[in-house]
C-alpha cells in the first residue's frame, strides 16, 4: 500500500540531526464515511497548527476553483494525486505530522469510500487512536450509520485491528442544518454510544465526543467561544489527544517493526513501519523477516526533517537501512526484528476470528472457505484447513466442538493457512501483532 505525505520525497540537505524526543507520539487515524470531512478536517489540524502556511493553502485555493471544488482547500493537503483532486475523493493513505507541547502526532488520513477499505485497514494497523468523523449534516450522519455505510464498518475494524481509544469528531456542527444543534448533538451521541458500546470499546475510559467545524476550525485546537456554542464546555479536538495516555507500549521487549512501505531516495533505501516492541538506535543491526536479510539501520526519522539517534516503541518512523540490494528483498507485511529474537514466521496456523459480515454467495464459514486476511501490515490469501471450537460471545469459552460451519456474527477457532509464510507473535506476548483479534474476512 503506497502512503502519500504532504513532502513526497525526503530532502536529505533539509535533515536535521535531532536529540531524543522526550514527548510521547500518538499515530492517528482519521477514519468515516465517505464525504464527513476527513480530509479537510486533516488538513485544517496542519493549518491552524502551523505545519503548513498561508502561501500553501492560497495555493489550494486556487487549485480547488480550477477543478469546481471549492470546499477541499483544506482536504488537498493530503489528497495530493490528481485522481483524489479530480474525483474528490480520498483514495490513498495521506499521512503528514504535527506537534503541541505535550505531544507529537502522525496523521492518517484514510479513505472512505467502500472500495478502499483495504487502504484504510492497512493505516489502522499503525495507529495508536482513531479519530471518527461524523457528519451532523442531516441526512449524512443517517446515510453514514445506516447498514451499508462506512461508520459501523471503519469503527468496527478500528476496534478489531487494536485501535481502543477512539475519538468521536461530530463535524459540520456549522452546517445550516444544524446549526450547533444540542439536539442534533444528543441524537448523534445517543445512537452512536450503545453500538461503540455493543462494539467493544471502553466508553467511559476510552471514548471521548467533541462537536467542531473542520471547515472553519471551530472547536480543533482551541476551545470555542460560548456565543458559538453555549452547551459545550468540554476540550477542543487536540487537547483532546494531548490527554489519551498509551500504557502498553513494550520498550523491553525485543524490536519488532511491521513493514508498511518502502522508498527510495538520494541512492537509498528507506522503510516505512511503526515500532511495536523494542528500543531502536541509529547504527543497529536488525534482521528482515521472513527472508533473513542481514541489514543495519543508518537513519532514523521521525517526521519529515528531523533524524534522531534512538526511537522507542510506537513511533512511526522512516529507516535509512543498508544491506538491501533487490527490490523483492523488502516488501509490505515483512518485518524488522531484532537479530537474536527473530519473529515466527508460518504458513500454518490457530486463531481465534469473529465473522463479521459474510458475502451472500458465501454465507457460511467452513473448511475450505478462502479469504483476504489482514494481520499488522501484512495482507495474504488464506484458506481455512479446519474449524476447532464455536466460542461463546461473551465469555469466548468452547460451545460446541468442530462445528461443521458458522456464520456472521459468531466466534470460531479454526487454522488456517496461507500461501506465503507471514510473520506473527502469540496475543498474549505483543497484542499488537497477536491474531487474537475479530478480523474481516474479504472473500477472494
């Protein structure tokens, strides 16, 4: 999966050497139905926030005109190909970086449009915290929930994938329809929260709502006035995010980095990929998996010119690495360990699934059935070889012993195999790489 960023290519003159962060990164993903306001919520979080300038979005202005839409001024920062310009959509991955005081931040602006989900399950798997946008315009936030929408499913796979903090961006609030509505506020947040709830996330510990306006930037750094909103006394957007604590991170565990992309610059290779495990130093010497290719990290970089001498667990980062001389020696879903703790890799293997949503012409789940699986960066055909036990919802205990078949909605443990080997961790030792998740099986 291709990621865009705001500086498409490294500038090696523009690096700047770096001492450690001591701030904590989040990622964040911006996930959504299609036509919430991702994209230009996004790209307004790098305005007001000083990542991008005036010249910049006159700049976007002017090219939003060209192509008749002038209300993506903001969302061109990260919809940066012709084809997202010209079919105003989000197709691809935009990514691009702030700061506050408190934190640093990658973004991940997904898609949402049906088609793309693959894209948006490829970012989740990086992410730290999803950022749900609703649209308050009506008839969009209903078209949005409704069974075929993007809400549910994007909110569902965040959760799925081990995103667990989940922030719920109510946008449009300006909109002439609602008009900082309390009304319209309370019905949103009323249906949304017994089906985050239903879902699986923590809503009192890790769900938090926020009414803003992403064109205008109400309500996304700074608090707003209570002559725009009088019922609202809660935080902004971002201060929002400056609060969610990550307790799990795994700095002694050995170095486990999930390949999300590689690239090539000034005569090098550079691979993309956030920290799981492990504390990761300039001049290390780690190990590709599944090839065992012997490589030595010569770069670190953080964000888009900054290159630090040590990284720690949940970074997302860019790797200068040397000892790759073949494209096929470093791909998606292969990852970067450390020598003496190398990561399993299989092609046989139990996990414990969920069967979220089924197609029509295959509705039942069975030995045999072959799939599309996700699992961290990695994205492979899988067949299932047999069905073990059906577990109960709630207490995932064993209801029934080799079930011949089971179907959406219900709990199976089964093995499965793929064509390629891929790289997995046990749940219970790194959860982020673990398969002890709820995935959606894509039918091939």
């Amino acid at each position: 999966m291709d990621l865009t960023s705001i500086d498409e290519e490294i500038s090696l003159v523009n690096v700047i050497e770096a001492e450690e962060d001591p701030r904590d990164h989040l990622s964040i993903i911006f996930i959504g139905h299609v036509d919430h306001g991702k994209s230009t919520v996004v790209g307004q979080t790098l305005y007001l926030s000083g990542k991008v300038d005036q010249q910049s979005l006159k700049k976007n202005e002017k090219e939003a005109k060209e192509l008749g839409r002038d209300g993506w001024i903001y969302a061109f920062f990260t919809d940066s190909n012709e084809e997202e310009r010209a079919k105003g959509i989000t197709i691809e991955v935009g990514r691009a970086y702030f700061q506050t005081k408190a934190k640093r931040y990658t973004i991940l602006d997904a898609p949402g449009h049906k088609n793309y989900v693959p894209n948006m399950i490829g970012a989740a798997a990086q992410a730290d915290v999803a950022m749900l946008v609703i649209s308050a315009r009506k008839g969009e936030f209903e078209t949005g929930f409704s069974g075929g929408g993007q809400t549910r499913e994007h909110a569902i796979l965040a959760k799925t994938l081990g995103v667990n903090h989940l922030v719920v961006v109510v946008n449009k609030m300006d909109d002439p329809t609602v008009q900082w509505d309390k009304a319209r506020w309370d019905q949103i947040v009323g249906e949304l929260t017994p089906f985050l709830k239903a879902t699986g996330y923590d809503i009192k510990n890790n769900v938090k709502f926020v009414p803003i306006s992403g064109m205008k930037g109400v309500n996304m750094v700074s608090s707003m006035d209570d002559l725009v909103c009088p019922w609202y006394h809660g935080k902004s957007m971002v201060s929002i995010l400056d609060d969610i604590i990550i307790t799990d991170r795994m700095p002694n565990y050995p170095v486990r980095i999930p390949v999300i992309d590689k690239i090539k610059d000034g005569g090098k290779i550079w691979a993309m990929g956030k920290i799981e495990s492990g504390i990761l130093t300039k001049g290390q010497s780690l190990t590709v998996v599944p090839n065992n290719i012997q490589v030595e990290v010569t770069g670190i970089m953080l964000d888009d010119v900054h290159s630090f001498r040590k990284a720690k667990p949940g970074e997302n980062v860019r790797l200068s690495i040397k000892g790759i001389s073949d494209d096929n020696q470093l791909k998606s879903g292969f990852m970067l360990c450390d020598p003496k703790f190398p990561v399993v890799c299989q092609k046989k293997f139990e996990a414990q699934i969920m069967i979220l949503e089924l197609p029509e012409k295959k509705s039942l789940f069975s030995a045999g059935y072959t799939a599309v699986i996700h699992i961290h960066t990695a994205v492979e055909e899988i067949i299932c070889v047999a069905l073990l036990d059906q577990l109960d919802k709630k207490t995932r205990k064993s209801i029934k012993k080799k079930p011949d078949f089971v179907k959406t909605g219900e709990i199976v443990r089964c093995i499965l195999e793929t064509v390629q080997p891929i790289c997995l961790e046990l749940y219970d030792t790194v959860h982020q790489l673990g398969f002890q998740v709820e995935f959606k099986l894509n039918s091939c």
